[in-house]
C-alpha cells in the first residue's frame, strides 16, 4: 500500500498528538504508533507539568536558572528561555483540550514542588498527570476528521535520497525525508507512507535497559532510524535513572516508578538500617537534583551490599499521603506494602534521555523536511540533567514551534512519487524467535552492567566489543529475515546502545548524569 499525507507523524505521545491537533485544520495527517494510542511514555508521567503559574512568588527567572543548575550548565540558554517563557500559554491550550489539574478550593492550581526546583510549579492530576494528558488528546484526536490513525504500525525507515540510489554520508548537506516505510503489524506488509513534512515523536530509550519505568516500546525507534538515515544524533551519554522507582524483584518490568512529588510532599531516603543519609551527599537532601540522588542511592547500595533503600513517608498525616498518591498507595498495598506505616523499597531505574535527535529551535532535525519533539529530541534544554517535569512542558511547547514552522514552509514541498516500494524479495520469517528474544536481554545486560549510573573505560570499552558482536549478527539476521516488529527493535535497541556508550566514551569529564571514575571531575 502506499499513503500519501501533508504530515506523518510518528508516535502518539503528547509531543505527537499536540503536533498533529495543530496542524490539521488545513491538513490530513497519518498519525502512526506502534501499538495502541494509549501506550506511549506520557501516559506513564506521574509527577506532572512544571510551569511558572503563581506569580507571586515565582517568575521566569527562576525557573530558568534551577533548569541550568540541575543541567550542569550545559543546557542551550536559548532552548531553556524558549521553553520556560512558552509554557503558560500551551498550559491554557492543555486545558481547552480538556486536561483537568488539580486545584485548591479557593480555585487555584494545586501546585507540587520537586527535586531541583526552587518553587511549588508543577501542575499535576494526583499522580497520574500523564494518564490525564494521554487520554483527554486521544479523544481530541479521535474526533478530528483529518487525522487518520495507523495502530500497531511500526517505522522501520524514513525515506531519503539513498532509496533513490544517491549516495548519502554524513557530510551530506541536503538530506531530505520524504515519509517512511511502516509495517502493518496485522497483515505482515511493509507499507510506503509518503508526506511532505514528517515529525518523529517515538520517545524514549528506556527498553535498552533492563530495568527501567518507561513502557517496554521505548526502544529508541526514532533515534535510531535518523541515525541510520545519517542524522545527527547528541548527548547520548546523559541518561536519567530515576532515583526511586518501586523494588520488586522478579515482578514489574517496566518498574513502578515512585514520583519524586513523594520527596517534594516531605518523604525522606532511609539506607537499610533506617538511617537519613541525602546530607552526606548533598545540601538539598532527597530534593536534590535526579543525578545526584541516584549516583547517592547507588553508593549507599554498594556500601550495604544491598539491592535498595527506602523512601519513608510514615511521618506525613494518613490521609493526606492517600489523597495525594491514590496510584502509588494502591500499588504498595498489593505488595503488601502501608506506605502510611511502612518503609517502602525503592531503586534508581532508566528513566528518561536527555539526548537524541539534534533539533534547532524550531524543533527540525539536520534532515530537511524532518522535526523531531519530544523525548527523541535533543532540544538543547536539558544539558547535563533534566529538571523534573520539564519533560512534558518540552514536548508541548516544541511540538508547538515545529507545527508554526512546518506549515509556513509546507508549501513549497511536494510528495516524491519515485521511491520504490519496500523489497524484502528472498527473505523468510526467522525459524528461532529465540535468537532474537535472547540477544535483546544480552543488550539488557550489558547496557546495565557496563553503561549505567557509574561508568569506566573499562566497562565502556567492554560494552563496545560485546554490541559489535551482536550488531553483526544482528544485521546479517535482518537482512534474510521479513520485517518484524521484533527484529526492528532489537536492531534499533542495538544501535542507540552503541551511540549512548560510544557518546559516553568520548566525554572526558563527569558531568550532569554522565559519571566515569576515570574522569570524576568536570574539564577544566
């Protein structure tokens, strides 16, 4: 099948769908995911959206200035200013869509405060902010008359001159995406979707890991089909591991993730013998930012030989913890757990990129006719370090400037007709599924042990040697085998694996999230 779209729009979290309720008024929009419109990074955010709203004691100022300090001051001034500056007003746009936060009785938004943030700003719905945001743009988009949905439809390539035959490198100056070819996961059949303006929204890299609180479709899809497609990939090395996601060996993968609001509402880190350990380590204690929470918790781990520490909310009133964490109360509970009595066994997991696909303020790639927004992206915000629940304000707002971009220049692009359709002549379904299922946990594995929260030459030069080895026979499989979504994620899982250990080793300095014993200090 071929389709033929204004946009394609690849992924359905709220980075995709904003950008797609933007741009179809005067459009028709193909919205592609790979599983359902429900399953998608978003839906999993708990804590909420971090945006300057309570005037009277908190400004622009500010909220840029903890952005650049929890980034290492690696963070692109102007990426910060532009997303700080931009959130209230895509916060009302939010609202029109129907996104209910939370709000005081006199009708002021119940704002939280989290790690690195110097005041309360973080609009939230309990702790299930993400969930809210999902479905109330699922109906939006739903309703829409020019956005058709693809489900369980999986990217496999963005189209470029190289499917043209033209020789592509990096050093190619006009790259050009022309759409992408997309397996229909129902009929087995490798679709061409053709646009003229394509946005890539996929996430995530989360599934890299082994463990990890992101949904187990963040395997980086995105990332690695403009790298592929010789797009600049940065900061690869900085990933987020959230300090405290819920310790249950042998049950959740993904892991529950214990919201950092937890901190913000008064809940203390506890080492195994019930001991405060967060001012050894730091001033700001357990609302310190994420990085130093989790390499803090990872010593104390190593210190007891132990598998987790404790968050201790016990000392907060009952009814007020339920209250404000229904989710998280519910969840302990099955496990036996009173969050309200009881100490709760908490871990750092992978969390969030603070990398991925180089975009200009404008949210486009180094691949013309080519955006990319949210957590896929590399926007520049982020630095060294993301300060929670900036995530989400990112997304909307850069899904905002890329659809304003997009269509003042869509006009002046055309669909290109003369790619050919997806060739998978002489090749087969692979008889061993088990060749596949078994090399994603070795990637588990070795991204877990080699390139996690603390890292060395060593390990990194060791990560390097064991993915080369699966990269090639994973190509060599590929190649003979029918596309399928489990060998296409595998493949990409490979390849953002390479580039977060490869962007690891090339930074010589500890910096933000990315910790090496080799280089503990910062480059002078």
């Amino acid at each position: 099948m071929v389709y033929e779209y204004d946009y394609l729009v690849i992924g359905s979290g709220l980075a995709g769908m904003s950008f797609a309720l933007k741009v179809a008024d005067n459009a028709r929009v193909a919205l592609v995911c790979k599983t359902s419109l429900e399953e998608a990074n978003t839906y999993f955010a708990q804590g909420g959206i971090a945006s300057v709203t309570n005037l009277e004691v908190d400004n622009f100022t500010k909220h840029i200035k903890d952005t650049l300090v929890a980034g290492d001051w690696l963070s692109d001034p102007a990426a910060v200013e532009k997303v700080v500056k931009g959130g209230p007003e895509q916060i009302e746009e939010l609202i029109k869509w129907g996104v209910n936060f939370d709000k005081k009785e006199n009708g002021e938004f119940d704002l939280h405060r989290e790690g690195g943030h110097s005041e309360f700003r973080i609009l939230h719905h309990a702790d299930n902010t993400g969930a809210e945001i999902q479905t109330s743009l699922i109906k939006e988009v739903k309703c829409h008359p020019n956005i058709d949905i693809f489900e369980n439809h999986f990217a496999i390539e963005i189209l470029t001159q190289h499917h043209l035959g033209k020789i592509v490198t990096r050093r190619t100056q006009d790259i050009t995406c022309y759409g992408a070819y997309v397996l229909n996961q129902k009929t087995g059949n490798v679709d061409k979707f053709l646009s003229r303006v394509t946005l890539m929204a996929t996430g995530g890299v989360g599934a890299v890991y082994t463990t990890t609180t992101n949904p187990l479709i963040a395997t980086g899809d995105g990332i690695a089909m403009v790298y592929r497609a010789k797009g600049t990939v940065k900061d690869m090395e900085f990933i987020q591991f959230h300090p405290t996601a819920l310790y249950n060996p042998g049950g959740d993968r993904p892991s529950f993730l214990i919201t950092e609001a937890m901190r913000g509402y008064g809940a203390v880190l506890r080492n195994l013998n019930g001991e405060e350990f967060m001012h050894k380590y730091d001033s700001r204690l357990s609302l310190a930012p994420r990085d130093i929470v989790a390499r803090a918790i990872d010593s104390e781990m190593k210190l007891y030989g132990s598998d987790h520490v404790y968050l201790d909310v016990t000392h907060k009133d009952p009814e007020e913890t339920k209250q404000h964490f229904p989710n998280i109360y519910e969840k302990c509970m099955s496990l036996g757990i009173d969050i309200t009595k009881d100490y709760i066994p908490v871990a750092p997991a992978a969390h969030y990129l603070c990398g991925g696909i180089k975009v200009d303020l404008n949210g486009e790639s180094s691949i013309k006719r080519l955006y990319a927004v949210g957590e896929c992206s590399c926007t520049g915000l982020h630095g060294g370090n993301r300060l929670a629940s900036n995530s989400l304000l990112e997304a909307i707002v850069y899904a905002d400037a890329a659809a304003k971009h997009a269509q003042e220049h869509i006009g002046g692009y055309y669909l290109r007709s003369d790619i050919p359709d997806w060739n998978d002549e002489g090749t087969t379904h692979p008889e061993e599924m088990v060749l596949i299922t078994q090399s994603i946990k070795e990637v588990n594995q070795i991204m877990g042990y080699y390139v996690g929260i603390v890292r060395s030459d060593v390990r990194l030069n060791r990560a390097w040697n064991r993915l080369d080895i699966l990269y090639e026979e994973t190509e060599k499989l590929f190649k003979i085998s029918k596309a399928s979504r489990e060998i296409c994620e595998l493949r990409n899982i490979i390849n953002v694996g390479y580039l977060i250990m490869r962007q690891a080793m090339e930074r010589k300095e500890s910096r933000g999230l990315h910790f090496t014993v080799d280089y503990p200090h910062p480059q002078k």
